[in-house]
C-alpha cells in the first residue's frame, strides 16, 4: 500500500499505518487521529489544519489527498469519498 497525503499540508502518511491506528493505538496515531484524517481534517503534523507549513499549495495538498485515499484501498471511491468532510 502506498501513501495518503493530508488534505491540509501534503505530508505523507503510510496507509498501513494510518488504517492500524482505527483499530487500536499501536499504528501511527490515535484512532481519533486516523478517523479525523481520513475525513480530510487535517493530521498531526499541522494540528489539523491550525499550522500549515510556508508555501504549502492548499489545492495541491487537496488533490493528492483524495486521489491517495481513494486509490489506497479497494472500496469504491465514492463511499471514501462520502466520508470525506469538504469545506
């Protein structure tokens, strides 16, 4: 499995980790961490959305986000997408 960039700021975050972390603590954040990035709000790294690194391009970050969290997982994209919090 690949990468799934936050919608935010674009930082990369393993999919095997992020999808271990809804089960329990042992993947790469909390499960309500996982749960909030795979909606699209944000990850650790910029607080959610509150710190976003200079010169970050939103609608770069943006579209790396939903084609990496559609093409990360066999469910059809349009159920990922349905979950997915769009501003």
């Amino acid at each position: 499995m690949g990468d799934i960039y936050c919608r935010k700021c674009g930082e990369p975050w393993d999919s095997y980790g992020v999808r271990c972390s809804l089960q329990d603590d042992n993947g790469d954040m909390s499960p309500d961490e996982a749960r909030r990035f795979l909606a699209g709000e944000g990850c650790p790294c910029c607080q959610f959305g509150k710190k976003l690194p200079e010169g970050v391009d939103k609608d770069t970050a943006e579209g790396a986000f939903l084609r990496s969290v559609t093409e990360e997982t066999d469910e059809d994209p349009v159920a990922v997408l349905g979950r997915v919090k769009f501003d």
